[in-house]
C-alpha cells in the first residue's frame, strides 16, 4: 500500500494553476437541443374514488435569472429572504381539471398573472384543493374549487413557507392553519456590512461527535439570528373565504399534524440553542398538543440539541422519536423509544420499544410493542390488527409483524423476514383505504387483506395483486401484470373490492399515461389521461436489456440503446457511452436482480446519456455496479477491484455482440457515479474518456464515513486512501471532464472537490476540464445551465471518444 499523504498535505496544490476559459453559455447540437428543449406533459392528482384529476405543467427548467436571486443558506435550509420560501423550489405554471371520462381538460380560471405554484394538497373531502402563489414579494395562499375549475386567493403574499408547506388543513376541509410572517419582524442582518464582535471559538469537552460533512450550516451570530428570524411564523386560521383568526403566538413551527378527529393539534417547535455542527433537524425541539380552539394540552417530548449520538446508521438519539398519530383512533400518539440507549454497537434482544399515549394524555403512556431492528413504521388495521415494520442496515434485514393492539400481551406473528435489497421476494405491501377519519388504514376484509407489490422477477417487472389469508399466511393471486412489449405499473388501489386499480402503462416509445383497470376482468381498462410523447426522434431508437456475468459469477445487466438506423448484422463498430452508479449488497444474489425493464419509456432528462445515441453512440445505460461484502466483510473492502471489474464485463458483453469499438469507449456518472468514473480512469485502461458530474474525490475530507462506509478515517484510513481518487491522480491515463454546481449543498461533494482534484491533475499532466456551473446545487436546475452541460459533453465524447485518432 502506498504511504498515506496526512491530511493537513492535501489542501496544499497551488490554486494558482487554474487555466481559465472565458466562455458564455453555449448550447448543444440540433440533434441534442430537440430533445432536452421540449414541452412536458402535465403532472397528474387524482382523488381517492378516481373520478377528477388536477393537471399540473411547467417548464422543465427555472432559469439562471431565477437561480441568480438572493439565496441565504443557513441550518440546511435554503431560503429566499424576500419571498420567504425556499430558493430551489420548483414551480409549476398552469393548472386544469378533467373528469374521468373525458377526453380534453378544462383549464382553471380566476388564476393570477406570471404565477408560480407550488404546494399542492386536496382537502379531506377532496372539493377543494390548496396551493401558494409566489409573488415577487412573497407567497400567497389559494384555494382551488375542482368541480368548478375556479381558483382563488385567500390570503396576500404573507405567508412564511421557509420551514416546507405553509398551510395544513383541519378536518371540517373549511379551515386552515397557516404560518404567516409575525407583524414584527427583525430586519435581516447583512453579514458583508456587519461589523464583527469577536472571534468564533468552538469547544468540546471530551465529547464524540462523528458528524457527516453537513452543508449550509450556521456559522456565527448573524446566521443565528438570521435563521431564527427567517423560521419564525404565526399561526393563522384561515376560512375558505379568506377570513383570519389569531391562532397561536410567533415561534419557529416546523410540523404541524392534525388528529384523525380533528380535535387535537401535534406542533412541533425548533427552539435555541442553534448548533453551527448540525443543521436544524438536529436542534432541540418540542412536541406539544393543542386542541383545536389552541389551547394547550400536553408537552410530549422536549429534545434537546443533538450533536452527539452513537456511531453507525442504525443510532438514533435517545427519548421519544417518530411520534405520530395512530390513524384508526380519534386521538392517540405513538412513538418509539429506543433499548439499547441508541447505540447499534449495543447487543440487545429488542431495539426499541413501541408505545400508544391516549388524549388526553393524563394517564402514562401505554407499551404496545417491542421490535427486533430498528422501528420504522407502523401501518393500522382494526382494534384487533395492525402490522409492524423494522429494519436493520447492517445486515439488510427487514421485518414485519401483524399485533394485536387491544391485547399487547399476544406475541408478534412475523409474516416477513427477508433481505430488503432481495426485491425478486418482496411480497409487497398492504393495500389501504379510508377509514371514517378519512386516514389511510390497512384493508382488512373478514381475515383478508390485499398486497401489491412492484413484482420484479427474472421474467421482468410484472406487478401483482395478492390476497393473504391472516391466519394461515397463504396467498391468492388475483392479478398480474402480463409479460409483453408494455410495462404496466400499480399507483394505487382505487376500490380493492371491485376490482378497480389505477395503473400506468408505457412501453419503449409509448409515453406513459394512466388507466383504471378492472382486476376482475384482464383485458378490461380505461384510459384516463391522453398526454402525448415529446420525443418522437427516439421512437425507432433500438433498446434491449442485455444480461451478462462478471468474472466472479455475479449477474450483472443494463439497457443497451443503439441508434435507429443502425445495422445489428454488419454495421460500423460503434463508439459508447456507458452510465452507472454504484451500490452496496451483502449478497451477490441480491446484486444480480434486475429491476429495470426495456419496456420503460425512453425518457431523455437532463442528467441522461440517452442523447448521444443521437449522435452514433451506442449507449450503455444503469449499467449494474454492484459492490458486495458478505459476511463480516465490507463492500468498500474491495471496492476498486470489483469496480473495475462491473466495468469489464460490461464493456465485454457489448464487444461480444460485435457493436462496440472497445478503443472508444467513454464512461460517467454523477454524484457517487463521478466518484466511480473517476476511480475507473485511475486504476483501469479501459476508458478513452470520462465525464464526472457533483462527485467527491477526497475520502479524507469527509472523515466521518460516506455513502454506506460506516468506519470513520482513522478506523480504516487505508480504505479511505485506496478509495480517493485524489490519492492516485498521478495514475489517471485519460481525457476526464469534470463538471459541478458552484452552490453545491450534498453532504460529501463540496465543490472544492472537484477544484482540488483539478488541480492536482492539472499539476500531474493530466488532461482535464473543470466546468463549474453558477448558482447551481448538486442537482442542475436553470435552462442555460443544463444545455451549456450537454454542450460540453457533446463537445468531449465528440473529441476524445468518437473522432479520436487511435494511432
């Protein structure tokens, strides 16, 4: 192995290396622009009966302008200080209503000019639905009349939607509770004008806190006080004639959660002090139920800040957590405490322990249940019947378990145990409907109830609906989706007991759109949606799933698209792109499974590498790179052999077919793909060039694990060198474009990763190109930032991969 570089070395490459290239943004080639410049169809919301829809467009992208707005990033929080809503939200632009049946929507009227939507929510009885407006100034609230398919504004551009959805409807589908800007309100401080106090000084007593590389934190006083002014709203109601009514004082509200009767109010309030470690998730926090006049009941839980908890994935901090409503009771909390104090390390026969706390909370909390791993949720059935969920990271197991909620002495009947990632076994989950509160509860018929499952299989993802028998854990297959040339997914159960489901079907080049099908006769099913393909120029494109092994047996495969008009028995060697994105398995069974479908619709998003298929690639998409460690091995053990060697057999499954011409072939990937992309130039000859977007490069700089590496730096400081890239560039032997967003906010890939890595290429000889893409996060939103990204892939797969001079 070769000598760990300490970390106080790796920051010392001389930034003044940097080679600059003026350039404006560019756009991409006919053929590209055509297909990631288009219309999109409208997003669709359909009531539970299945019988009116909400059409929902907008453009695919904002644009820089809009990203170009002021942004304060403080706590994880991303946040526009004059419209008081965050600054990456996506909106949407028009709306429509259109009932089952028909054939053409019906756009709504009354809605405001230049809009901006956002926060869409049906009320309970489903009239009505809620949504903001965000003005230049700020956001409004709107309520939409579906039958009428007339709209309205109830509230000016007051409302505070810093801290997600500004607005919860009570259960009369009359009222709501919204947050509001307080009337007094503490101008922001300017921390390019502020005049420092002091210095920041931060202390620790001996404590461990093995935190992640968290973004946007806190970072001195002026951020403190910046954030809490931000987060601060008051609690209005809100009547569907606009009229207003002080509910409930300033303060900084995070959740609010209505009981199923609609009597009682779960809020949940973020309080000092601030952490500059941790974002504000992690500050100390207070549950607290009120009735519905706001009057105050009961404090349920008062967490304080938690910087420091056990180490590994499965630690959870002490006290009452995941406290919710059980939805098949008028008014009871549940929450989970844990066992083993929080701590994975810590061998126990139970994890947590389960409760149920009855309004109005004057008598102690009731024990409901113990859980083997650790709780994840709980789904209610009858007084009689609910059925427990749990999981545990480290060994993939998942389990769950039906009780008996009315005698808490019956023993769990566990009617699941497997590994989760082994997705050709998963049963599926139960298939729910309203109950009087109008909560989603588990469909219990007699000793039935109904499972769907996304039906993965070797033969292809083929959904199904089965009937399971309580007591004797037998099912019934009552439908499947057929194998042919479509793909037909489940959305959700419409009425179980008539047989109506809601589905969506696609195939290739069919674009998706929505069906109500009767499960009780196959062939029979109605089309409720006519959305049309905007991308016609890929409908003769060739797709076939190919399967392959690697060279230790695994099974791997990928979706292999090759362009229209080419000739499979004697056409010219193609150059390729391949695409790919590593996981981490326990098992090699598992790692082999397929779960995609040559049948998907071919959809070119902007992070795609469908396009170059336009431009005589053959394309090598969701290439299988799984990295397996069975046992008491970790995957991360060997990651870079088996890295290279995914890359091998797919490279040579290809070959094999005789399409690929093996000297041209480029690889990429984002994120954790960049990472891999860039490992493989490294540490393989395989790749003429490559293209790493928002990737890390550097272990070292996040210390504390990342991805699924659980051991932090000094507990496997050779994993963390053998993994970076940065550590062998002096070995990278290819053309390597580099591409991130300046305002990057990942845990992990600060975009100083990918400027060190850079320069240190840069200083070694390497031939590299950084772009770095203004305003942008880890994922790309503005138009003229994701075409100047196709632009300058098209421009390095053009010149390094297809009209490359092998000699």
């Amino acid at each position: 192995m070769k000598k760990l570089i300490p970390l106080t070395l790796l920051f010392l490459i001389n930034l003044n290396m940097l080679a600059q290239v003026d350039i404006n943004y560019q756009k991409p080639p006919k053929e590209i622009l055509e297909l990631a410049d288009v219309e999109m169809a409208p997003s669709m919301r359909i009531d539970d009966q299945g019988e009116r829809m909400v059409l929902l467009y907008r453009n695919q992208y904002k644009s820089i302008a809009e990203l170009a707005e002021k942004e304060m990033r403080l706590a994880g929080l991303r946040i526009n200080p004059k419209t008081n809503i965050s600054s990456r939200e996506r909106y949407y632009n028009n709306i429509a209503v259109m009932k089952v049946g028909d054939k053409k929507e019906k756009y709504v009227s009354g809605l405001p000019d230049n809009p901006r939507y956002s926060n869409f929510s049906w009320s309970p009885d489903e009239k009505f639905m809620a949504f903001t407006n965000t003005t230049n100034d700020g956001v409004e609230l709107w309520i939409l009349d579906v039958d009428e398919g007339k709209a309205r504004k109830l509230t000016p551009d007051n409302l505070n939607a810093n801290m997600g959805q500004p607005y919860t409807w009570l259960k009369n589908s009359s009222e709501l509770l919204v947050k509001q800007l307080p009337n007094k309100r503490k101008p922001l401080i300017d921390k390019e004008e502020a005049v420092p106090s002091g210095p920041r000084v931060s202390v620790n007593e001996g404590q461990e806190a093995q935190n992640r590389t968290y973004q946007d934190l806190l970072e001195d006083k002026i951020d403190e006080a910046n954030f809490e002014q931000l987060v601060r709203a008051k609690l209005t109601l809100v009547d569907l004639e606009g009229n207003t009514q002080k509910w409930m004082k300033p303060a900084m509200y995070r959740n609010i959660d209505v009981s199923p009767d609609g009597q009682y109010i779960l809020i949940t309030t973020i309080h000092r002090p601030f952490s500059y470690l941790v974002p504000y998730y992690r500050f100390p926090t207070e549950y607290n139920v009120y009735t519905k006049a706001g009057k105050h009941v009961k404090t349920i839980e008062e967490v304080p800040l938690t910087e420091e908890m056990p180490k590994g994935f499965m630690a959870v901090r002490k006290g009452k957590r995941r406290i919710d409503w059980r939805n098949d009771q008028p008014a009871t909390l549940v929450f989970a405490e844990a066992l083993d104090e929080g701590d994975p390390e810590k061998n126990v026969d139970y994890r947590d322990q389960v409760y149920t706390w009855k309004s109005p909370f004057e008598d102690e909390p009731q024990k409901l249940v113990k859980t083997f791993n650790r709780y994840s949720g709980m789904l209610w059935g009858t007084d009689e019947l609910a059925l427990v969920y749990d999981y545990w990271w480290n060994t993939r197991n998942m389990k769950a378990y039906f009780i008996n909620p009315a005698k808490r002495s019956k023993e769990p009947v566990i009617i699941i145990d497997r590994n989760y990632q082994d997705r050709y076994n998963d049963p599926g989950s139960p298939i729910t409907t309203k109950n009087k509160f109008g909560e989603h509860i588990m469909q219990v018929d007699e000793d039935y109830i109904y499972l769907e499952s996304d039906g993965y299989s070797p033969n292809g993802i083929l959904p199904f609906i089965d009937k399971f028998d309580i007591k004797t854990q037998e099912t019934e297959r009552l439908w499947r989706a057929k194998a042919n040339d479509k793909l037909e997914r489940i959305i959700f159960a419409l009425d179980i007991k008539r047989g109506k489901i809601l589905t969506r079907i696609e195939s290739k080049n069919e674009y998706p759109n929505y069906y109500i099908r009767d499960i009780r006769k196959d062939d029979r099913k109605e089309v409720i949606t006519y959305f049309k393909n905007p991308f016609e120029s890929l409908t003769n494109v060739q797709k076939e799933l190919i399967k392959y092994k690697r060279n230790d047996g695994v099974d791997l495969s990928a979706t292999l698209y090759l362009p229209a008009n080419y000739d499979k028995k004697g056409g010219k060697k193609l150059p390729m792109l391949m695409w790919a994105y590593p996981y981490e398995f326990k098992d090699a069974a598992s790692a082999g499974q397929i779960t995609s479908s040559p049948n998907e619709f071919t959809y070119p998003w902007y992070g795609s590498p469908i396009f170059w298929v336009q431009r005589g690639f053959a394309i090598l998409d969701d290439a299988s790179f799984p990295i397996i460690g069975e046992g008491d091995e970790e995957p991360n053990d060997t990651f870079i052999k088996q890295l290279v060697a995914n890359a091998k057999a797919a490279i040579d499954a290809v070959d094999s077919m005789g399409y690929v011409d093996t000297d041209k072939v480029a690889v990429g990937g984002h994120s954790y793909g960049a990472f891999m992309t860039a490992n493989l130039l490294s540490h393989s000859d395989l790749f003429a060039a490559g293209i790493a977007r928002s990737g890390a490069y550097n272990r070292t700089l996040t210390p504390f694990g990342f991805q699924a590496e659980e051991r932090n730096y000094w507990e496997a400081p050779e994993i963390y060198y053998n993994m970076s890239p940065f550590m062998h560039a002096d070995e990278m032997n290819s053309n390597l474009l580099l591409i991130h967003g300046e305002a990057d906010n990942n845990s992990g890939t600060y975009p100083m990763q990918s400027e060190r890595y850079f320069n240190a290429l840069k200083g070694l000889g390497a031939n590299v190109r950084l772009v770095m893409l203004p305003k942008e996060s880890h994922g790309y939103r503005a138009r003229e930032s994701v075409l100047h990204v196709l632009w300058e892939q098209d421009q390095w797969l053009m010149k390094y991969v297809k009209n490359i001079d092998k000699d």
